[in-house]
C-alpha cells in the first residue's frame, strides 16, 4: 500500500513539477524579466515606484498618490529587497506558479483526471497572454486568493454533506483571502460575493450553526489581513488620505467614466475565444446542476465586473481566467465519461485556445529581443551622467519608470497625472505650483499620454527661461539652466 501511495505522489509531484516549469515560462512575457528589453508600461511602473519610495520611507496616499489597495504596494515594496524590477517579477513568479497549481486542484476535483486537469490548467494559463500587456498588475497579483477560495467553494458544493461540515478553518482561509482582495481593489470580490449568497441560504435552512460558523470566521479571516493594513496608515497619518483616495476618488472615478461598455464588450469578447467558447460550454449538462448555476453566475458577474469601466485594458481580463475553469472542467468530463480519447481531448482544446498560445510565444520572444527606440533610454542615459545627488524630476503624464531608473525623487506628490487629472482637476493645478516652486532639475514631457488641453497646462515650460530641451523624441526632456 505504501508503494502504491509512495508512486502516485510521484505522479504528482512531476505534473506540479511541469506546472511550476511552465509557470516560470509564462513569466517571461512580463515586462520585469530579467532579460526583457522594454521601457514601456505604465500602471507597471507606478506600483513599482510607490515600492521603493516606501522602501526610501515614503508613505502611499499621503505622500504620494495613487488610487490601488494597500497590499499592491507591499508586495511591490518586497520586491525592492532585491533589484527592485527583478524582485517584484520574482514575486509574479511565485503568483503565477501558485495560481497554476490550483487551477490545477480545482481541475482535478471536477475532472478527477490529473493528465486532462494538467492540460486544462497549461491552455487557461495561455489566455494571460492575451490579458497581461506589461505585469505588475492587481489582478494578476488577485488570482491566487480568487482561486484558493474558488477551490474551498467548489470542494464544499461537490458533496452535499461537505457543506454542512464546513470547518472553522476553511471559512478562515476563505475570509483571509477576501481580505487581501478588499486590500487590492474591491469591486473583484465576485466569487466571494457570489458564493456566500448561495451558502447563506442552503445553511439558513438545513443548519444554522454551520452558517454562523462560516460567518464568523469569513469575517475574523477579512479582519486579520485589513486591520494590520489600518494600523499601518493610520500610525502614519495616512489613513484619511487612504479612504479619500482608495474608496472616495475610486467611486467618482467609476461613476464620471464616460468610456463605453458597448466597446468593452466587444473587445473583450474578441480579445480571446475561449469567453465566447467557455460561454457556450455552460449549456453541456452537468451532473450537478446547482454548482452548475453557480459557476454560471460567478461567470457572467465576473464579466460584468471586467466589462463595467467601459475601458479596453486587457489586464481587466486577467480575473476571467477562474470562470473559465468550471466549463471547460465540465467539457473535458462529459468527453471523458463518452470514452473520448485523451488525445482528441488535447486536440480539441489546442484549436479553442490556438490564439492565445501563439500570441503568449510571440510576446514572450518579442518582449525579450525587441528594444523599441522611443527615447526613454536615452533620456535616462542623460540623466544618470548629468544628475548631482539631491536633484529632483517630474514626468509630465504615465511613465513612473524614469524615477526608478534614475532613483531621483519627484518634485510633487503627483507622480503622474494621467488618468487621474480627469477626475480632479486640482491635480494639474498642484503639480504645475510644484514645478514652479521646486523648480526641479529635470522635466519629462510624456507625449504618448499627454493630450492637447494637457500639452496646454505645460507650455509654460517651453516658454520659460529657466529650462532647456535636451532630447525631443516620444518623450521630451528639459534640464533647469543653473
């Protein structure tokens, strides 16, 4: 019997082993690689700054400003423990290789095959090519709590007798996990949303212990990962500048969202097959039908959340990768109880998911060889050979990236501008002050972002007699004349 055991612990290990090797692959399509050769990203680039400003004893929302959960920052100001670029990609590594391992679970609780659960978690984690332009991201940084809680939800519905024998440790673990989501950004808190109705009603009937159970510690575990991030703020006179920031500027920023949702849908439907296709596959039958209706609702609600901002950013895209699970699980059973080979199998899902795989191969090789010529590297090149210690600098709409490679300080508490200017325009009136009461030593013009009216506020700069151009190209940059 320990023989038997001893080799399907083998097994295993070697099919994790595969996943983790194929995790760290995937990770190369991500901007902060170690051999990647890119200077864009944007959103990228401001977690990592606010990082190291941390890491230099700077405070998020109180001196600098930015919109995203407390956790991103930590995580991103772990990563400054080592190159900071390299550190943080480092930690994606470790977040990917975790997600990859429980679609993996997931799959093989569904399934109850390990080589079709294998296959099935390799193709959905292809589609992060399709969802990941840069890394670095909230969502990215949300699917393993997304999925380990996934995985305590859909190991609960399996068994009727499971639900009602819910352990304190389970809830905890699915509290704590809905805690960092709420630290990360909340409106992706769908499967917790979604799942705890349906457990609140079928334990209101058949067990109201269980239920208060499930509550108590579902609250205990969100209360043990926001508390500490409390503490931490408020000790550091941050927290007001937190909730204006994180709950106040968010709510007007998707409420003054003038984008389209039509647009958003259309592009997210096309972006990558398998939505249409994963979409479909929740009219096969299922032998059980409620965590059929379930996984349905925790799909489309997922979508809505993606699709609501009206904005076409792929990386929204990232949090759809747990919905996908539950129907292409349920598709791979179905073939497999109708003697399906295991080959047609692989065959069949290497046609549905054929674009994402292409498209991950060709951002990983592109990513790794191109460098494109936009001046940044220049700029920054100049900078480094031109700077004195206590110089500052400021980029003139989304490029956080320069700070870090030069580790100068901007001049305002407003790293960037864009797209936070359209939602309080007292941004651009306070940065435009801090340059001229700072008078910092260099000025990045970040024309991929900045618009006409914004090219207006800054015109100043051309005409003023304190600073002059150095390099005109994509970017812009002026050095103060001493």
């Amino acid at each position: 019997m320990k023989e038997i055991i001893s080799k399907i612990d083998k097994k295993e290990m070697i099919l994790i082993l595969i996943l983790i090797i194929f995790a760290i692959i995937i990770s190369f399509q991500l901007f902060f690689n170690p051999f990647s050769k890119t200077y864009e990203g944007m959103d990228t680039y401001v977690f990592a700054y606010i990082g190291e400003s941390m890491h230099d004893g700077q405070i998020p929302y109180k001196d600098i400003f930015d919109h995203k959960g407390p956790f991103l920052y930590f995580i991103n100001y772990l990563g400054t423990f080592f190159e900071t670029t390299i550190g943080i990609w480092i930690i994606e590594v470790v977040f990917l290789i975790i997600s990859t391992i429980f679609i993996y679970k997931i799959s093989k609780l569904i399934v109850k095959s390990k080589k079709v659960s294998l296959i099935i978690s390799i193709f959905i984690m292809f589609t992060m090519g399709s969802y990941t332009l840069s890394g670095n991201y909230v969502e990215e940084f949300a699917l393993p709590f997304i999925l380990i809680s996934l995985y305590l939800y859909i190991d609960l519905y399996l068994n009727k007798d499971n639900l009602l024998q819910i352990t304190s440790k389970k809830s905890l673990i699915i509290g704590i996990c809905c805690g960092f989501i709420l630290m990360l950004r909340i409106n992706m808190a769908v499967v917790w949303l979604v799942y705890s109705v349906f457990i609140f009603f079928d334990l209101l009937k058949k067990d109201r212990k269980a239920l208060l159970k499930y509550i108590t510690y579902f609250i205990i575990g969100n209360l043990i990962v926001i508390i500490p991030s409390c503490v931490y703020l408020l000790i550091n006179d941050a927290f007001g500048d937190f909730i204006h920031q994180y709950i106040i500027f968010n709510f007007i920023y998707s409420a003054e969202n003038t984008s389209s949702i039509e647009n958003s849908f259309l592009y997210f439907a096309t972006i990558s097959p398998v939505l249409i296709f994963c979409l479909i596959l929740f009219f096969i039958k299922s032998e059980n039908k409620k965590l059929k209706y379930i996984n349905f609702i925790f799909f489309i609600m997922t979508f809505i959340i993606v699709i609501l901002p009206g904005n076409e950013f792929a990386h929204y895209g990232i949090i759809l990768l747990p919905a996908y699970i539950y129907p292409l699980c349920n598709m791979c059973d179905f073939l497999i109880k109708r003697k399906i080979y295991f080959i047609v199998i692989v065959l069949f899902m290497s046609i549905i998911f054929c674009s994402d795989i292409f498209y991950t191969i060709f951002k990983i090789i592109y990513i790794n060889t191109y460098t494109y010529q936009n001046g940044a590297k220049e700029i920054i090149e100049y900078i480094n050979t031109e700077k004195d210690e206590n110089d500052n600098l400021i980029v003139l709409g989304n490029y956080c990236n320069f700070y870090i490679e030069t580790n100068l300080e901007p001049c305002s508490k407003y790293a960037y501008q864009i797209p936070i200017v359209y939602i309080d325009k007292q941004i651009i009136v306070d940065t435009i002050n801090d340059i001229k009461n700072k008078n910092p030593k260099f000025i990045i013009k970040d024309r991929y972002n900045l618009d006409e009216n914004m090219e207006k506020n800054f015109k100043f700069i051309d005409n003023s007699n304190k600073y002059k151009k150095v390099i005109d190209d994509d970017y812009v940059l002026y050095e103060r004349i001493n």
